[in-house]
C-alpha cells in the first residue's frame, strides 16, 4: 500500500472513478457530479495497491494560511485499514510545507469520529447534500 500522485490520464481516470464511486454514485449522481473548478489547481493523492487504487483525496487553499481537504474517499473493502489516515497525514505534511497554519473541512456526518481521531474539531454544522448528508465544518491547527 502506497502513497501517489495520480499523473497520466489513466491515474485520473482512476482516481476520479473512485471519487464518483463513493461521494456520487450511490446518490444517483451522474459522472462529472464528482469534479469542481478547483480540481485543475488543486494538489490530488490517492493509495495505490499495486495497479489498483483504493483511496483518494485532495488539498487547495483557501488562503496563504487556510489549507482545505476534500473528496476523501477510500473504497469500502479497504476501510479501518489506516488508508484514510495515511491519505490525511501525507496531506496534513503538504499543506504545513507550503505555509498553512490550519487545515478544514466539511465532513459527511458519517465522518465526523474518523476526522475527530485525526484531531480535527467540530467548528460549526454547515449544509446538507442531497436532502440527507449533513455536513460540519472542522479545522485542526497544524502546530498542535
Ligand atoms: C471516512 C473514511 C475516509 C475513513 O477511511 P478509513 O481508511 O476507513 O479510515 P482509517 O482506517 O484511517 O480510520 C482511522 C480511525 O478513524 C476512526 N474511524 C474510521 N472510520 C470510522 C467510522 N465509520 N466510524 C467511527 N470511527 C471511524 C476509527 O477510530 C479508526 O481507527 P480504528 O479502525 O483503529 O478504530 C472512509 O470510511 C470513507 O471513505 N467513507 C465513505 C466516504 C466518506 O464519507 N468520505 C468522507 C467525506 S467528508
């Protein structure tokens, strides 16, 4: 199990297939529901097992101190295996390296203990996706 960057065509095709899979799919949502405007600037990593990709996630900024995690997704095989924390500590490392003071998310409320293990708090209750996913924002500074 290892840590990459998606690079050639078939990596994103990859990458965005488990993306879909996962957050859209399951909502009946079409293929392309899964991208936004930020993917092209964005910093993308996913968790390889040999050809195979199990997890993905991604990091932008929102300012120079304001780093922010979306689309973290690990297939449902390969859950509670540490796929989601290695993806969250590797991005964590990035966003410190280029400057952030503290990272946020929205998490689904599914999501919430996987991200409070990972020392993130809940900082306010925000939207709800597709008429049944909650969402809360949490933040973790990065110098604790
Ligand atoms: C949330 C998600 C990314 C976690 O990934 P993961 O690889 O299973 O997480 P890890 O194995 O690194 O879990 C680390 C710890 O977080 C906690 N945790 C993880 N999933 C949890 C869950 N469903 N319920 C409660 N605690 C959970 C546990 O304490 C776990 O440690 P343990 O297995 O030793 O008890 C994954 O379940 C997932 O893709 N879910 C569906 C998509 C989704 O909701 N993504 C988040 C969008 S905001």
């Amino acid at each position: 199990m290892k840590i990459c960057e998606p690079k050639s065509d078939d990596d994103f095709k990859k990458y965005y297939e488990l993306r879909w899979k996962i957050l859209r799919e399951p909502w009946n949502q079409p293929r392309g529901s899964e991208r936004d405007e930020m993917d092209d600037s964005a910093m993308h990593i996913m968790v390889c097992i040999g050809d195979e990709v199990v997890g993905v996630s991604r990091l932008h900024f929102n300012s120079d101190e304001e780093a922010q995690i979306r689309y973290m997704a690990v297939d449902e095989r390969y859950r509670r295996k540490g796929v989601g924390t290695m993806m969250l500590e590797e991005l964590e490392r990035r966003a410190r390296e280029k400057g952030a003071r503290h990272v946020v998310l929205n998490a689904r409320e599914n999501a919430v203990d996987f991200y409070r293990k990972n020392g993130y708090t809940v900082v306010e209750r925000t939207y709800t996706l597709f008429n049944s996913i909650n969402h809360f924002k949490m933040r973790k500074f990065l110098d604790e």
